[in-house]
C-alpha cells in the first residue's frame, strides 16, 4: 500500500517534471524541471531496493550532468525559446501520441518469460546494496567497467579538444574557403588578440567542468 | 507490491516524453536534455526488471549507462561550444553546415 | 577421192569467215573472189565425188570426229555420202556456183557486197552440212543453219523494215515447223536409241505402225515449214524481199528442196506409216494447186514466180506421198535447173528496167534483152511441162505414178494445177516481154543486157533445162537417175502401184503435153490477141479474181486468229508479269520499309524508353533520395523515430 501510493507519488512528479522541462520555454526552467525529475527517480530506485543506484544517481545525475548544463546555459544565456511551428512540430507529437497509444497497447499484452535470478530482496538487503554490486561488477562485469573508465578518459580528451582554446584546431584559410558550399558565413576572421581572449575564458570554464566530473567520480 | 508493469509504463512514459522533447525542442542544450530522459527511463526499466527477476546484473548496467551518459553530456556540450563558435547559433534548425 | 569429201562444206566455211571478218576493211569489192573460188572448190570435189559414186562406190561414211558422248546418246560429226546425196551435191554447189557468179554482176553497185558473200557462203555451208550429215541431228543443225541465212539475206536490205518483218516472218514460220522436226528426232530417239540414218534405217521395223506415223508426221511438218506448204507457206512470197540471187538459190533451187530431201531420206519410215503418205500427198496436191490459184493473178515478177515454187514443191511432195520418190528427186534435180534460171532471169529484168519489179509497167522487152528473153523463154517451157525439156520428163513422171497408183484424184488436181502453172508462165512471159510497151519512160532509156558475169549463168542453166531432163530421166522410171538413186530406197518402198502398159503411159504423156500447150495457147489468147479480156473476167468473176489477188486472205487470216492473241496474250502476260513482278518487288520494298519503320519506332521507344527510363528513374530516385540528406539531425532522429514506431507496430501485430 505504501509503496504503491509512494509509486504514484514518485510517477507523477516523474512525468510531471519531465513535461516541464520538454515544454516550457525558459531553458533554465526546463533544467531545473529535469532536476526534480531525477530526484525522484532516484526515489523510484530506493523503491527498488536499489539504494546505491539511487545514490549514484543524484550524485551524477543531478549533481553533475545537470550543473554542467546549468553552466552551459549561464555560458550561452540563450533568449528564451520560443515555440514556432516547424516542420517537425505537428510530426513530433504525433508520433509521441503514437507511441504513447502503443505503450497503452503493449502494457496488457506482455507477458514475461525470463529466469529470476538468485539475487533476492532479502540477501541483497543482507550484505549491502553496494557489496553485491560490487561483487558482481569487479568480477563478471571488469572488462566492460575497464571499458568504461576508458570511455570517461576519452570524453575528457574529448571535452578539452573540442572546447578547448580556439588554437588547437589549426585552421588554414584555404580550408574555410573549401568547407562548405560558400553559403555560410561560418568563419569570422577574428584578430589573433581576440581569439587569445576568447581562448582563456573558455579554457577556464572547460578545466572547471572537467575538474567537477573527475571529482564526482 | 507494485506491479512491474507500473514500472514499465512509467520507463515507457517517460521515454515517450524524451522523445517528443527531441523532435520538439529548438534549441540544441534542450536536446541534449531530452536525451538524458530517455536514458533516465532505459535505467528505470533495467532496475524494475533487476527487482523482479531477482537479478543483480540489470543494476550493473545501469551503472554503466549512467557512466555513458556523463561522457555523451560533457562530450555533446562541448561539441555545442564548438559549434557556437563558428556560427553564433544554438537554433538547430539554423545548424545548416551540412546541407547542401 | 570420196575422202576428200569432208572438204566439201569446209571451203564455203572459211569463205565466209574470211568474207566476214576482212570483207569489211580490206576485201570489200573483191568479196566474190573469195566467195567464188570457195564454192568453186566444192563444186569441184562435189563432181569427183559425184563422178565416184556414179561408177560404183559404195555408200560411205566418213567421221569426223566424235560430237557428243552422254551415256547411251552419241553423236559423231560425220558424213554419209550416197546417191541421193551426191545428185543433192551437184545440185547445191552447181546452182549455188552460177548463183554466186551471177550474184558478181547482180549485187555489184551495192554497199554490202562483202556482207551478202559472206552469208551465201555461210549459207553453202550449212545447206553441205544439212544434206551430207549422216545423223537427223547434223541434218537439224544444217536445217537451222539454213534458216539462219534465209533470214539474214531476206533481210539483207535491212534499212526496208518490209525486208526485215520479212525476215523475221520466214524464221518464225520456219521455227513451228522446226518444233515439229525436233518432236520427230526425239520419237526416233525414243524409239531407236539412235538418230543416224544408218542406225535407224535398216532397224525401221521396230516402230509399230502408230508410233511410225507419229515420227513421220513429226518430220513432215518440219518439211512443211522448211518447204513452204500449206499452212507454212506464207513466208515464202514475202521472202521476195530478198535480193534476187537469193530468192534464186535457197527459194528456189537449194533451202526450200530440203524438206523433200528430209522426207526422201526417210522413206523407211515412211513406208511403215501408210497413213503419212497419205497425208503428204494430199497436203502437196492442196499446196500445188492453192498457190497456182494465187499465182494467176499477182502482178509482181517474182511473186509469181515464189508461188510457182510453192506450188511445183507441192508437186515434190505429192510424188512422195505417193511412193515416187525418185520421181520427186528427178522433178526436184530439174526444177533447180528452170526455177533458178527464171529467178535469175527475171533478176535480170529487173537489172534492166532500174528496180522496176511489177509487170504491169513491163512489156515489149523481148529485143532490147534478148539473151534475157531466149532464157527465160526455155525456162518457160521447161517449167510448163512441154517436152522434150527437163520439166516436162520429171513433171509427168509424177503424174504418171499419181494415176497408177490409183490416186485418180490427186492426178486429177495435179493435172489442173499443171494447167495453171503453164498459163500463168506464159502469161508472165507475156507481159514481161510482149506486147505493148508500158514501161515508165525515165526507166525506157536505161534498159539495157545484163553484164555476162549474169547472163553466162543464164545461158548455162538454160541449156541444163533443155538436156538434163532426157539425159537423165529418160525413159521415165527407168532413167539413169533412177537406176543411180534406186539404193537409197528401202526394201519394198519402191513406187507402188501397178506398172502401167506403154499405150496408157504414151496417153498420159500427151494429155501433160496437151494440157501444157492448152495453157500457152489460153495465154497467149488473154495477153497478146485480146488484152482486154483479162480485165473482163476480172470483173465478170469479181468475187473469185478479188479472192485470188488477195492470195484467199491467208495472211489477214493468220494476223487475225493467231498473230494478234498471240501479241495480245504475251502483252496481257506483259502487264501480269509487270504487276507480279512490280507488285513484288514493290511489296518486298514496301515490306521492308515498313518493317524499317517499325524497327525504327520500336528502337527508339525501346532503346529510348530503356536509357530515358534508366535515367529518369535515377534521377527521381535521387532527388527523392537526395531530401533525407538534409544535414539536419533533427531530421535524423525524426527518421529514427519513425522507424522504433514502424518496429514497435510490426512487433506487437
């Protein structure tokens, strides 16, 4: 009873967040939207007996995916978005009214065939949400998580490379001319002095961010 | 005890959600943002169904795929800021590089 | 010396060679040396030839080489020299020889003298071919050959287009005949498996009586275009057109005799077929006294004188067809001697009156021509029958052999027509030479004698018509001739009939003479007593005389009923030919333009279409494509969309 009720609280501020950060105009608002809907799915997870996933969870999710966003948008301060009707607006929702009616449709048709497992509600309450990850993760699962530690160096190279200072990519002015079909204006000749300037900001900002991620993790 | 198919309907919901925020939304940052609530409802289905299947290894991936979806973030943010930088645009619909 | 025989034809062969081929350039008025000392030269072999058979050498063949060798059918090019053949000799180069001499004088002032010796020689030729070849076959080729060189000197003056239809005539009416002849060499061959004489004589016994008339018959028609009978006489009289040597040598004396010749060389055979002879005899009685009739009334000299040929062949004839025939080669030996020299004579006037050939613009000649005159009068009598000249002998042998063997009606017919020919001999000489001169005056003053490369042959063969008759035919039936050719019949084919006493035969003999001299003395009454007495029966007997000097419309007839379908069906067959032939060939062009078109269209749809299409449906196909290449990724992730929603549907249904 509890859980259910718990459930349907949980559902609600999902969803309801989540249409929010979709629909509303204002960015920062959609973010923060976004942020009470990965508290509570966090909720969900410890519905789930899932407590370090939840912690994970918040400690990522919303404590750092969606402060870099929040940084990106103060870095852009965007206008507010305004909704015109573009070509793929009147296609967007009719294919989410699609998939919402299919949703409806599979829910009472599914059945599921599958082997449960041995991992128990009680046993894993017994050694500890994070042990029995754990157990399973540095065991079974090493290559992928070496993989995935691979992956996160990657990204931060990546990062650095991309938004980093505007003279690590060398540009030659032959190659603007030749990029493109002459229709955007896409290279501004900047003086070196501005770039410089340009470059120092931005470098700062991407260090701070990378800095926050490795923390995080 | 709440159903899994509770679970999965709100996963599916959610997806559905992230989706339309996809094909909706103008700006890039929001994509973006749409994106992590379609992975957000991929994670809540591999724990529902870790629960119910008694089975650890649906946690282990949602592990990893919160691993994955702070490397795309800090990856597709930074590609935004190069972006931004060649055209002083955030509008996908005016990120036209590629056209012909 | 009979070895030498095969060089007989050889002279007049190269004479005509080398008439024809240097005559031209570098002979041209000296052409009849060349042709003269040819036929000369066979004359001369032709007499020691003649000269050995006559004291008994046997009959020979002499081969030349082999012809033609096709498994059971051999020819050879070979020479059979007998009695009839040697007189046939005589005749041929004789004649042929004073026609040439004469032919010097005659055809001196014209352009193609090298020309006209040239075909006389060639015509010696083929004439020795035709009466020394010992096959049916080298008979044939002669045959033609001879028809070849009548048409070549009929129409010799081929500017007159009257000389060259004449040609044309003589040689198309000679061809049927010759249909007929070469129907009768192949029943030969049929039935003997061989066509030389020596081959198919001695084995006649072979053909059944039916299939003997068949031959015969075959045969008798060749005669009959060749020698000018009724129904294929009619070329004869426009065959006048020719110079007159010609008409002289092979209208008179030689082409024309060939066909007695053919039949005579064929008695065996036509001693099986009862039937035939009949058919000849009567078919010579008609001819006989049809072209008498016509001859009564013509006015040209030589017109006269071709239907007087006509009608004494038929004479031939009749002797054969009623088993005389050494009667009709004696009447024939004879009739080359007068017939020639009144040809030749009448040539003669006509030299003299400057080309004047019709006699009512003749007359009162008699002084001014004499030697003319005096031969042409023994030919005259010789021909009317009246002895004791040649033509009287041979003539009533013929009666004499009608009457015994019982064809009281054909002597009967031959009786009268020997009446007409004596009247209307006399009635020529009458009005060529008597009477009243009506000649044109412009032409008066140039008549003058003939040169004597003309009259000497004139004055031979006069004196041939004056002895050759007693010489050899006397007494009748039993003659030297007789006695010389009787080797040639076939057993059992001698004259038939019942031998006659001498009181009836002495009886015959005088009725001729009596009718002969009946016909001179009723010329002498129309043209010299009474000359208008001609004009008169001419008009009392209006439908007769009018029928008559339309020669019975025979002409008109054969134009109507068979010259003109003929041109009519080969101009239908003209115009059907031009249409299937057209009609062909412009259907096969239209066909294939057509069918061209079509390819063409159907190329270019395909052909286009195929390359269009390919291109076009690439091209829409890429510009269709070319739209999801939007570079925008939003419109990616649509497409993405789209495609989970189609999976998800196709999952769940």
């Amino acid at each position: 009873m509890t859980a259910q009720l718990l459930f349907l609280y949980f559902a609600a501020m999902i969803l309801g967040g989540a249409v929010v950060a979709v629909a509303s105009p204002s960015l920062i608002h959609s973010a923060l939207a976004l942020l009470v809907t990965f508290i509570h799915v966090a909720g969900i997870y410890v519905l789930l007996n899932a407590e370090f996933i939840a912690a994970v969870q918040i400690i990522i999710y919303a404590g750092a995916i969606l402060v870099l966003y929040l940084f990106v948008l103060m870095l852009f301060n965007p206008k507010q978005e305004r909704f015109y009707l573009h070509r793929q607006l009147p296609v967007g929702i009719f294919l989410g009214a699609v998939l919402l009616g299919l949703m409806f449709l599979a829910a009472f048709k599914t059945k599921i065939i599958a082997q449960t497992g041995t991992f128990t509600v009680d046993s894993v309450r017994a050694a500890g949400h994070t042990q029995a990850i754990g157990k399973v993760l540095y065991t079974d699962f090493i290559f992928p998580f070496e993989i995935a530690s691979f992956i996160l160096l990657v990204a931060m190279f990546g990062a650095i490379l991309l938004a980093g200072r505007r003279g690590a990519p060398k540009k030659k002015p032959e190659r603007s001319e030749t990029a493109g079909n002459g229709k955007a204006a896409h290279v501004e000749a900047l003086s070196s002095r501005e770039t410089m300037k340009e470059d120092a900001s931005l470098a700062v900002q991407a260090r701070r961010i990378v800095n926050e991620e490795q923390k995080a993790l | 005890m709440v159903p899994l198919e509770w679970y999965l309907l709100l996963a599916f919901a959610l997806f559905v959600i992230g989706v339309t925020g996809v094909l909706i939304r103008r700006n890039i940052i929001m994509v973006l943002l749409s994106i992590e609530l379609i992975l957000n409802s991929a994670n809540i289905t591999f724990v529902a169904y870790s629960y119910y299947l008694q089975s650890i290894r649906g946690q282990v991936v949602v592990f990893f795929v919160l691993t994955m979806a702070a490397a795309e973030v800090a990856l597709g943010l930074a590609l935004v800021i190069a972006l931004y930088r060649v055209r002083a645009v955030l509008n996908v619909d005016e990120m036209n590089l590629m056209r012909w | 010396m009979i070895q030498l025989a095969w060089l007989i034809p050889i002279f007049p062969a190269l004479g005509a060679l080398v008439n024809g081929l240097f005559g031209r350039t570098h002979i041209k008025d000296r052409a009849h040396l060349v042709a003269i000392g040819a036929v000369a030269a066979s004359f001369l072999i032709s007499c020691l030839v003649f000269i050995s058979m006559a004291t008994g050498t046997p009959a020979t063949t002499i081969t030349l080489y082999e012809w033609i060798a096709v498994a059971n059918f051999k020819v050879n090019v070979a020479f059979l020299i007998d009695p009839l053949t040697a007189i046939m000799l005589m005749v041929v180069t004789g004649v042929g020889l004073l026609v040439h001499i004469y032919s010097s004088g005659y055809m001196h002032h014209d352009e193609g003298y090298w020309r006209f010796f040239t075909y006389l020689n060639l015509f010696m030729f083929s004439m020795l071919i035709l009466i020394l070849g010992d096959s049916y076959l080298l008979m044939f080729v002669g045959w033609e050959g001879v028809g070849l060189c009548s048409y070549l000197l009929i129409g010799f003056w081929y500017q007159k287009p009257s000389a060259t239809r004449a040609g044309n005539k003589a040689f198309i009416v000679n061809r049927i005949g010759d249909a007929g002849f070469l129907l009768g060499i192949f029943t030969i061959f049929m039935t003997f498996g061989s066509v030389r004489y020596l081959d198919v004589f001695p084995k006649a016994g072979l053909a059944t009586e039916s299939v003997a008339t068949a031959i015969t018959l075959f045969l008798f028609i060749g005669a009959m275009g060749k020698s000018a009978q009724v129904p294929l006489y009619v070329w004869l009289p426009d065959a006048m057109e020719g110079p007159t040597p010609v008409s002289a040598l092979i209208h008179a004396a030689t082409m024309v005799t060939a066909g007695i010749y053919m039949v005579v060389r064929s008695n065996a055979l036509f001693a099986l077929a009862p039937f035939s002879l009949e058919v000849v005899a009567v078919v010579g009685a008609i001819t006989a006294i049809f072209a008498a009739s016509i001859g009564l009334v013509q006015t040209d000299i030589k017109r006269v004188l071709a239907y007087s040929t006509v009608s004494q062949l038929g004479y031939m004839f009749l002797a054969c067809g009623v088993g005389a025939y050494l009667s009709g080669v004696f009447h024939l030996f004879t009739h080359a001697f007068f017939k020639g020299l009144l040809f030749l004579g009448s040539g003669s006037v006509i030299h003299a009156l400057s080309g004047e050939q019709d006699m009512r613009k003749m007359g009162g000649l008699y002084d001014k021509i004499p030697i003319t005159y005096k031969t042409f009068l023994i030919g005259t009598i010789a021909i009317a029958g009246i002895p004791p000249l040649a033509g009287f002998w041979s003539k009533d042998e013929i009666l004499t052999s009608a009457f015994a063997g019982g064809h009281y009606l054909l002597w009967g017919v031959a009786v009268v027509t020997a009446f007409m020919t004596s009247f209307y001999m006399f009635r020529l000489l009458f009005l060529t030479f008597h009477g009243q001169s009506r000649v044109d005056h412009e032409v008066e003053h140039h008549i003058h004698e003939s040169p004597s490369s003309m009259t000497v042959p004139l004055m031979i063969l006069a004196g041939f018509s004056l002895l050759v008759g007693m010489l050899v035919g006397f007494p009748p039936e039993s003659g030297w001739i007789h006695h010389f050719l009787s080797p040639i019949l076939a057993k059992g084919g001698h004259e038939e009939g019942h031998p006659l006493s001498l009181g009836l035969e002495l009886g015959l003999m005088a009725l001729s003479t009596l009718v002969a001299v009946s016909g001179w003395a009723l010329a002498r009454q129309f043209y010299i007593k009474e000359p208008q007495l001609p004009k008169m029966i001419a008009e009392r007997a209006h439908g007769v005389y009018t029928t008559l000097v339309n020669k019975y419309w025979v002409d008109e007839i054969y134009q109507a009923v068979i010259v003109r379908p003929l041109l009519w069906f080969s101009n239908f067959l003209w115009t059907f030919d031009q249409w299937v032939l057209d009609g062909l060939v412009n259907a096969s062009g239209w066909i294939t333009l057509l069918e061209s078109r079509i390819s063409e269209i159907f190329d270019i749809y395909i052909v286009d279409g195929t390359v269009n299409g390919v291109s076009a449906t690439l091209d829409v196909g890429a510009r269709g494509l070319r739209r999801l290449q939007t570079g925008a990724v939003q419109n990616y992730v649509l497409a993405m969309v789209t495609g989970i929603v189609v999976l998800a549907v196709v999952f769940m249904f």
